[in-house]
C-alpha cells in the first residue's frame, strides 16, 4: 500500500535527499521546506522506498500538499 508525505505548513521546498527508487528507513530526512526563513526537515513516515516525488526543488507548497508517494 502507498504512504503519502504530506506537507506539514505552508512554505518553499528547498531542499529534496532522495530520489525515485531510494530506500529510506522510517525519520530519515528526505526533504526540507522553508518557512519565514527556518527550515523544516520532513522525515520518512515509515520505512520503504520512494515512488516518487510530486514537488520539485524551489516549488511552493501548502500544507497537505502532496509532496512525495513512497511504496
């Protein structure tokens, strides 16, 4: 079953660790989003591997915007 990362605020993703194909393990930081000039790591929900990922580096988001799709 798929595990959707949603995006947890409103802000900028500046920051995306892995790519389609990675295998992650549960609180890695697979991205970052800056917010009023603070970044907020975004962590892995659960072990898996990323089936792709929705936003690109520089896209802005709101919050529960999908943001990445991990198998």
């Amino acid at each position: 079953m798929a595990t959707e990362v949603l995006a947890p605020m409103t802000g900028k993703i500046v920051r995306i660790n892995v790519q389609p194909g990675a295998s992650v393990v549960e609180d890695l930081e697979i991205l970052v989003i800056e917010a009023m000039k603070m970044e907020t790591p975004i962590y892995a929900p659960c072990d898996g591997v990323i089936d792709k990922i929705v936003k690109k580096e520089g896209d802005d988001v709101e919050e529960d915007d999908l943001i990445a799709i991990m198998a």
